[in-house]
C-alpha cells in the first residue's frame, strides 16, 4: 500500500495549506482544487466537510478519486468515508488539536460534520477496505 511521506505528513500536521479536487464523474472528470483543513493520524491524512450538501464531499465519497496539492505538488488521490466511531473520535481529537485557536472550530461543527470524514490516501488502487 502507498503512503504518503513523511515530509508531506509533516506539512499537513503543521501548515495549513491542503487543497483537494475528487473528480466529478464515474469519467473522472477531473474537480476544482479547493482549500479544506485537514489533519493526520498515523500515516493517513483525514478532511471533512461541515456542508451536508457539499458537492465536493459527495465527489470524494462517491468516486473515491481525485488529486490533491500538497506544498504546491499536484498528487493523485483515493479518498474513503469514515464509517467507524472510534476513527471518527481520533480525528475530532486532531481537529481540536490542530484548529484550538481557529474561532471557526466549535464542538458544533464537529458533531454536524462527524458523518463526513474521508481520509485520503496516495492513489495506487482503489482499496475495499473502509475505516
């Protein structure tokens, strides 16, 4: 399985500079890079969106791929939606962690968005396994 590296781990745990594009369409259709926070966990890198209707969201869930940008390096991307409870308690945890100074990061946030986290990982091939 591929990982991401150390280095790109280490520049999404301490910047805040993450863009994601999932492809639109079964024909992937290739998204629009957009800014979303992001935290890691081990050697994964999790996102989530506080929109129920948020059409990027739908596209990584649904299609599985995309790219994201890390540093300003365009990368292939598989994205996979959290269903287990305790993944879902370890990345609230690192958004709090992560975000505590950020006035928009409120418990209510976390909650409302708690059914839409994905994780991201390098895209090799489509896993069948889902956290």
């Amino acid at each position: 399985m591929t990982r991401w590296t150390h280095d790109r781990l280490h520049h999404i745990a301490h910047g805040n500079d993450f863009h994601i594009a999932p492809d639109r369409d079964a024909d992937l259709t290739p998204g629009r890079l957009i800014w979303v926070w992001a935290v890691t966990i081990d050697e994964d890198i999790y996102v989530r969106s506080a929109n129920p209707d948020s059409r990027w969201f739908a596209s990584a869930v649904t299609y599985r791929r995309g790219s994201v940008s890390i540093a300003g390096n365009a990368l292939p991307a598989e994205f996979t939606l959290v269903t287990r409870d305790a993944v879902k308690d370890q990345v609230d945890d690192a958004y709090r962690d992560k975000y505590a100074d950020d006035p928009y990061l409120s418990e209510d946030l976390l909650e409302s968005s708690r059914n839409q986290i994905a994780r991201v990982r390098p895209l090799e091939t489509l896993s069948t396994s889902i956290d």
